[in-house]
C-alpha cells in the first residue's frame, strides 16, 4: 500500500537536509527528478521510484494542517510530503526514515507520528523499470491506482501531478481507501471527472464506489461497477448507512464576466461573496492542498496571466474556526474573463447560516463583478466540508439571481413573470436590471421543481432556444 508520510518543519529543507534524508536508503539508490525538478525520486537500481519527494511548500495560511491532518503547525512552516510505493515491502520504513531525518535536522514533526524513524533502510528488492508515472501502487494499460489512508484526502500537488500524468495518457485514476476516510471539496471535485473514482475498500462488502456507492470490483485492470443477477449495478449498504447530522453547508455557485483589460484583477468578486457572509476576506489561496498563500487578488490575477490562455483552477480558504473553502475557475473567452465559483461554507447544529444576506450579495456581485448567473442552496452535511463515502443529502434550493446581460437577452417581461409563485426582485440599475428569484427556505424539497419551472420559462425566452 502507497504509504504518505509528512514533515512538517519550522525551517526550510536546505540542500544539506535534503540530502541526508535521501541517504536513508544508503549509497546503493539512484535519485532522478520529475515535474521539472518539483519531485525527487529514490530509485532501486534501475527500477522504478520507490519513494517521491516533493518539493517543500512554504504553508503561511493557519489551520491548514489541522485541516487536513488533524495536527496543530504554527504559521509559517514547510510542508514536505513524501510517498512510499507498494511495490516494495522496505519502501514505508524507507519514506519514514527520510521524513524522520528532515525533522531531526529541522526541529520539526512527521506525520503520521508512528512513521517516524531515521534509520538507514536496506533495500533488497529491485522495482519495476520506471516508466516515468509519478508512485502509484498499481499501472495498467487504463487505469493508475493509489492506495491512500490519511484523515482528509485532499487535492495535494502530488495528486495533482497523477491526475495531469493520467489525463495525459488516458489513463483513469482510482485512488482506493479504507472506509474512514474522507475527501476534501477540490479532491472529491476531481475524482468526480470520469473516469476518475474513488474507491472505497470496505472490510464486510469488498469495494464500491465513495461517490455513487456502486459495488465494484477489479476487472480488465481497473475497478468497475460489478453487475448484480438481473444485470444493473448494486449500491453497497455500507454506502446507504447515513447517520442524521444538524450540521449544514451554505454552497453559494456564481459566474461574472468582465471585460479582459490591463486593470481587471480576479478574485475580487469571491472576496465580496466571503466579507458578506462571513464579515472578513478569505484567509489564504493556492493552487492545491494545503492552501499556502495568504489571500491577494492581485497574486492570483497574476497566476492567471501566466497560465493564460489555459484556464486557472485556484483555490481558497477562510480563518479555522469559520470552515469556508471555494474553489475559482479564471477562463478567457469571447464576453471577457469568466470566474466561476463555488463557495462553501459550514456552520454546526447551533449556528444560523446567513441566508437572509443572498439578496444583498447579489446586489453587490450584479453592480460590481459582472454577475451572470447565481445559485444559492443549502444542505445538511458536514460542517469541517469534507465527505464521507456516504450518500449525500441533496442541496436544496434558496434562490436563483439572473445577471442582466440574460435577462436583456430573454426580456424583461418574460423573466419578470415565471409559472411559479416567485415574486423576483429587480436588482441594479434601472437601465439594465437583473433579477433574483427568492426559491424556498432551504428546508422543502419541492424548492427543486420551482427551479426546474423556472429555468424552462427562462430557457423558452432565449432566442432561438428549442
């Protein structure tokens, strides 16, 4: 099984620490670089990586180890994330011992703290040849499979680094986990993209699907939903065994448009979502788990230049003890520069969510950033945000706003008068109004077929439309 271990240090990994924690496996490894020299690799002679060193991450944004590992770091300190292969029995003791001799040198800690060891590991067993994947336990023709056991898994950069090498070679990747793992919001958003799954090894039903709870089980070189006797797939019960939670989660999904120009910074209409509902900024952003930047649009303005034409995908988090977490998406496009957010926020069983604020961000979002289109729905789940490999309770609608381009596109008159009893508010400026529709108070779920309604009425006034 990959085994994750991880320093967390107050001090940088120089050259010299780095150096003796490679020397854990004594002078008979190789060490080769991927990812542009982002990753070190330990090698058997000739043989695949047995563990990957990645790149130290400077984490200035607090609570992010808490998070994601259940384990207080004081700000700022650097995260070095090591991972053993499966392939070798030694390879787990081997990661130990390098994560082990960086805290020695550092005056750090390692995670899990059982890993820790900075003895010199022999290693006996040579690899498969490397055929240049990042670690993973198993590689097929189709499918690249990690076996991962942490708290939270989380879209950390070596995660990301699979899922690019996969996408790249049509590859699938399926990241299997013991039952009591949960996922992060942007880990659970890439393992939603087929063909990507999450599965989850349960001790009584064998594998299902974290996502879907579909029985699974490894067939033609990848996990693949197992047909029951009249020939559709089967959900596993484990997967139905919800527990009743009071905790909730405010999931506010909005898109602006702004002219492209040397002036426009990007992140400043989630910064407006975050102070409405929270009463201060997002905490920190980056581009993967942990979130290690301290929050500054005009950072993430420039990332995106750089990355342009590509879309960016970013990330953002809010002070610990107000769970919020959203992710950005910046693409170029014919109308301008397009945001698309998804903000989300937790509040436990004794907490009020701010619903009775919607209106007045979408005032805000519709006269300062370019509002297209807002959704707004709440749900009981987690307050921390992350999941179980449980079926989920539907989000149930709040409100839906219509940002004035769409609504000079469909008509005034016509989205003004939906076959539903929503009365919808006129928002912005006279001469080129938006609208937002107030659905349902977040607990009925016939809020569902009032937004069904209303998207075909809004749908029937676009020109052209069928």
């Amino acid at each position: 099984m990959t085994k994750d271990v991880i320093a967390l240090t107050p001090r940088m990994p120089d050259m010299w620490a780095l150096l003796a924690g490679l020397y854990a496996g004594g002078p008979r490894l190789d060490v080769s670089a991927g990812a542009d020299g982002a990753v070190l690799r330990l090698c058997g002679p000739q043989g695949r990586p047995l563990v990957s060193v990645e790149a130290p991450v400077l984490v200035k944004v607090p609570g992010e180890a808490e998070r994601l590992l259940g384990q207080e770091a004081a700000v700022p300190f650097w995260w070095t994330e090591v991972r053993a292969s499966g392939a070798v029995p030694e390879a787990e003791r081997l990661a130990g011992s390098v994560c082990g001799r960086l805290a020695l040198l550092l005056d750090g800690r390692v995670w899990p703290e059982g890993a820790v060891t900075t003895e010199v590991v022999d290693i006996t067993a040579v690899a498969a040849p490397d055929d240049g994947q990042p670690v993973v336990d198993v590689l097929t023709e189709s499918t690249a499979v990690v076996l991962a056991d942490r708290p939270v898994l989380a879209l950390t950069p070596w995660l990301s680094d699979v899922f690019r090498t996969t996408t790249a070679t049509g590859r699938a990747l399926q990241i299997v986990t013991p039952p009591g793992v949960r996922v992060s919001p942007p880990a659970r958003a890439t393992l939603l993209q087929v063909p990507n799954r999450w599965v989850v090894q349960d001790p009584a039903q064998g594998y299902y699907d974290g996502l879907s709870g579909a029985v699974l089980r490894w067939q033609d070189g990848t996990f693949a939903p197992a047909p029951a006797a009249h020939g559709t797939a089967t959900v596993a019960d484990a997967f139905t065994r919800v527990e009743p939670t009071d905790e909730r989660q405010l999931v506010v999904a909005f898109r602006t448009v702004r002219p492209a120009d040397n002036d426009l910074v990007l992140g400043r209409s989630l910064e407006a979502a975050w102070r409405t509902l929270t009463g201060a900024p997002p905490v920190g952003w980056g581009t993967a788990e942990p979130v290690n930047l301290p929050w500054s649009p005009r950072q993430l303005t420039d990332t995106a230049r750089d990355r342009a034409p590509a879309p960016t995908y970013l990330i953002a988090v809010g002070q610990p003890d107000r769970p919020a977490l959203a992710s950005l998406r910046c693409t170029r496009t014919e109308s301008g520069v397009e945001e698309e957010v998804t903000l989300t926020l937790g509040y436990g069983a004794d907490e009020i969510p701010p619903t009775d604020r919607i209106e007045s961000l979408a005032e805000a979002l519709v006269t300062d950033h370019g509002l297209t289109t807002m959704l707004t729905s709440v749900r009981r789940a987690s307050r921390d945000l992350t999941a179980a490999p449980r079926l989920q309770a539907p989000h149930t609608p709040l409100a839906f706003t219509l940002g004035a381009r769409d609504v000079r596109g469909i008509g005034l008159t016509h989205a003004r008068r939906p076959p539903v009893a929503v009365s919808p508010a006129q928002l912005g400026p006279p001469s080129a109004p938006a609208l937002h529709y107030p659905i349902g108070e977040g607990t009925d779920a016939e809020a569902w077929t009032a937004l069904r309604l209303l998207a075909t009425h809004l749908k029937a006034g676009v020109p052209g439309a069928p």
